[in-house]
C-alpha cells in the first residue's frame, strides 16, 4: 500500500488475534488530515482494541500502520508518543494529588529534558506556568489552576486531561470515549472544547454517544465483530440497515 498524503493515519489489514479469538479483523482505516473521524460500533466491537494497536500497546498479529507517510507498525509506545499520536483513555488519567496547573506542568516537561531530574527543585518548572495558563484557557480551567485536581468534577477532569494531551503538541489525537459518563453539560462541554482543540490537528475518537458523534465528526467508521461494517458520514452510516442491524439490542 502506497501512503496517501491526504492521510495521516492508515492501516492496511489490520489484525489482532488472542489464542484462536479474532479481536480486529483486516481493518483497513484511513484518517484524513485535519479531520475529526469517529469509530463507532457496538460493545465488543474491537474499538479500545484498535486503539491499542495503533499506540502499539498491542501488537497486531499481522497488517501495517502508517502515520504521515512512514511505517510505525514495529515502533514501541513511547516512539509513537514522541512521533506526534497522543491517546485518551476511557477511566481519566490525571494525577489526583497535584493541582490541575501542576498536571498540565507534567506535560510539558518533557520539552525542558528534565523529566527524569527528581533533584532540582520543583521552581524551575515555573517557566512553564506561561504556556500551562494558555493549555488550561483553551479548555477553560484557568479558575481552576490551583485546585487539587481530585476536587475537581468529573467532566472538568476530562477537559484536564485533554489539557495535559495538547502539552504534548500531538499532530494526531486519540480519544477514547471522551464523553463517557457525563451529563448532558459536561457533554456539550467536551463537544465544544473537541471541536475547538481539533482546529490545528486531527482527531480520531471512540464514542458511543451518536449524537456526538454526528455534531463532530465527518466521517464515521463503524466496527462489527472486529470488522468494518460500514464508512461515511452520518447520514450515511445512519442509514445503512447492516449499521442498523448491528446496534440492535445494544441499547444506543
């Protein structure tokens, strides 16, 4: 397979096989550049399962992964991190004790070569608040700066972890189930600070709420059995009587 450069992102026959059990199933993906771009499918479908693929937290049992033109299928975790593919995960993943500035700081340390340097005092990052107040305005948590981050509401929580994602400067996003467990504020929160932050980059997300899904994002992979079942927009993918099918009994 010859690499797209409209793409940012694509697979080719993508597999995971688990002791005889077939989790992802020949998905070829292609994300466009600059794109919001859902995957979406019943539970068990093999969505957390490609994201784990395509950060390497897994390692599939055959198929390629190509990111910006290069093969990334033999990489390790923290060589996709580096290169520019920064993942959510569906439970937040921020640290409960230190204050929400102090997370965003995490973030960006690793710019400053320092993250491994436990001796030096905790005031040479303060060079970074600068840039950590820009991260926390864009996801509107600067009143919440110095607030113990466990203190904080759960979809502020979630904002602060996109937060924490943007220090590291990704080009490609990954969010898993963003607006899981939310009430309906704190869902079109998220949906308004996604739109906002995918302006400058591209964003692949996992979600179940398909009214998110349809608000975001323009095109819509939908995943069966480990299988892509169907791919297009909303309307598209909406109608498609095997999409249909699929979700029956699902309870979405």
């Amino acid at each position: 397979m010859m690499p797209n450069p409209d793409y940012i992102l694509e697979t080719h026959n993508l597999t995971k096989e688990f002791k005889g059990f077939v989790a992802v199933n020949d998905v070829s993906l292609r994300v466009r550049r600059g794109s919001i771009h859902a995957l979406i499918g019943p539970n068990g479908a093999g969505k957390t399962t490609c994201f784990n693929l395509l950060t390497k937290f897994l390692e599939p049992t055959r198929g390629t992964i190509h990111f910006n033109g290069s093969d990334i299928t033999g990489e390790k975790p923290a060589q996709i991190a580096r290169g520019g593919i920064i993942r959510s995960f569906q439970i937040s993943a921020v640290f409960p004790h230190l204050t929400v500035l102090e997370n965003v700081r995490i973030g960006l340390q690793r710019k400053l070569g320092t993250s491994f340097h436990f001796w030096k005092s905790a005031r040479t990052l303060d060079k970074l608040n600068a840039r950590a107040l820009e991260l926390l305005e864009a996801v509107d948590l600067v009143a919440f700066a110095d607030t113990v981050t466990v203190e904080l509401p759960y979809g502020r929580k979630r904002a602060l972890e996109i937060a924490t994602t943007l220090a590291l400067d990704p080009e490609l996003m990954l969010l898993d189930e963003p607006t899981a467990g939310m009430g309906h504020e704190d869902v079109d929160r998220i949906t308004a600070l996604i739109k906002k932050v995918a302006v400058d980059r591209t964003v692949l997300m996992v979600e179940h709420n398909l009214s998110v899904v349809q608000n975001l994002c323009s095109t819509i992979t939908v995943l069966a059995r480990g299988e892509i079942l169907a791919e297009g927009d909303y309307a598209t993918v909406s109608r498609n009587p095997h999409v249909i099918e699929a979700y029956m009994g699902s309870g979405v």
